[in-house]
C-alpha cells in the first residue's frame, strides 16, 4: 500500500509544540518550530513521546481478536457502527486492528479514516487492510496529536475515552459513536471464571459523563445470542485485558456453549 504522506499529516499536530504537522520528506513529518517524527516504513508514525505508562496489545490479543472479529461474531455491532456514522473523515480512538474503522468507511467510498492506537502492530495491521486507513501510535489518555476540528466523526469501541480531547478534535456537529458492553455482555463466560475484568462502564455513566460536552442522539441495544466453538470461545477470552493474567488454555475446558453479546451504541452530537 503506497503511503499517503499528505494525507496523514492532515490529521496531525505536533507532539510537542501542538502546531500542525507537513511532510518534509519521503518517511519525516515536522512542524514549523523544527520538531521532526519519523513514519515508519509501515506507513503509519508513532507520536507517543515519552512516558506512557500503559500497555497496548500484545501480538497474541490481537490475533484473538481479529479471529473473532473477522469470524463475523461481533458483525452486528459492526453494522451498528456503521450505521451511526455520517460524514468522510473519521478518527478510530482505539481502532485496534481496525475493523470496525473498515464497516464504517465500507459505507461511505469518499470516507477515509485515522487509526489511532496505542499498539503499533494494530496500528500496522489496521493500515495494511485499507488503503483508505492511516495509522497513529499514541495514548489515548494523554493530549491527542491530532489537529483541532479534524474529524466529522470520533469511533470509540470497547475503548479508552478522553472526552475533552475528541471534543476538541471533532468539527463542530461531528458525532462521537461510543460502544460500550451491556452489564450481561459475555456473563456466561466471565460466570464460568475466565474473563477477570467485569464491564464498568455503563451508558448511563458515560451519558452523564459526556453531557457537557455532548448531546445524545441516539442509543441503540445491541444483544444477541452467540454460539460458541472451542476456537471461538479461547479467542473471546485471549482478546480481552484478562489475557494479561489468565492462562489462555483455561478456556478450552469450559462447558459454556453459548453466551450473550450485550452492548449499547451510543451517537452524540459534539455541543
Ligand atoms: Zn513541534
């Protein structure tokens, strides 16, 4: 995939001095007060700088997670996604491998879209599988490098959220899609002792949360039941942050044979 040097310094700033980024030679981008960032021969640039102290996912969760991704499990959060989505740029904080960054340009052929996250083999894997995605290593947790008014739409699926920071990046009126699991979303599994972290988000929490920010326009249940394989049921336990901690193998013993996919899509316009 020929690397699109404009068009991904069209989403930037700088790290460090927040002024936009241009390219400034064949795998450099730099900003007008002399900082330079390297894009990787991969076609996507890493703007961590310093200190991050979290973990982005291993080669192993990503593997699970596009085997249950790309198996269709989760298609019908997918076409909620995409069915949420209007307007041609579109920035995937949290993208991971960049699946449902993919469903939601599939909609619309003059879109293209910003993959944003903080492991750089998702971020590789997440360009390679469209030429209209561009990549970006960096922590969601910390100022975005990203330029202000940049995106008609922020996607946020099963991820870190900094509310003020996709504010800012949005144009105004841009939507925010937030995806976020339903207390019941995969209870059978994590009942059977092998998922460790238990959804804390609620919708009801992030609506409050957003609401200086963000007017709800729409909230839509997503719930279905999942028939579960043995290949099916270890990658939904190895994507997850308990792979950190579990033994993968603990899965393939379980007796659970389906379990329930619960989530709330949740579209806000930016105040
Ligand atoms: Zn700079």
């Amino acid at each position: 995939m020929p690397l699109d040097l404009p068009r991904l310094a069209s989403w930037l700033r700088c790290p460090v001095c927040a002024a936009d980024l241009e390219p400034v030679d064949r795998l450099t981008l730099g900003c007008a007060n002399g900082h330079r960032h390297d894009v990787n021969k991969r076609g996507f640039v890493s703007l961590l700088g310093g200190g991050s102290k979290h973990l982005g996912d291993t080669a192993e969760m990503l593997d699970a997670r596009d085997a249950v991704l790309e198996g269709g499990a989760y298609s019908p959060i997918a076409a909620a996604v995409a069915a949420a989505v209007t307007g041609t740029r579109i920035l995937d904080a949290g993208a991971g491998t960049g699946y449902y960054l993919r469903a939601a340009l599939a909609e619309s052929p003059d879109a293209t879209g910003l993959a944003m996250d903080l492991s750089p083999q998702a971020v590789a894997r997440a360009v390679r599988s469209s030429e209209r995605v561009d990549g970006l290593v960096a922590d969601t947790w910390r100022p975005l490098p990203v330029r202000d008014a940049v995106a008609d739409v922020v996607l946020d699926v099963f991820a870190p959220r900094n509310l003020p920071e996709f504010h800012r990046a949005l144009r105004p009126e841009g939507l925010l899609v937030i995806v976020v699991p339903r207390a019941d979303h995969l209870a059978s599994l994590r009942a059977a002792g092998t998922m460790l972290d238990i959804p804390s988000d609620k919708a009801e929490d992030v609506i409050r949360a957003a609401e200086p920010l963000y007017a709800l326009q729409a909230r839509e249940s997503v719930a279905y039941d999942l028939a579960l394989t043995d290949e099916l049921r270890t990658s939904l336990v190895g994507m997850g942050p308990s792979a950190r901690h579990a033994a993968a193998g603990a899965a393939l013993d379980l007796a659970v044979d389906t379990t329930r996919v619960s989530v709330d899509v949740l579209t806000f316009g930016r105040r």
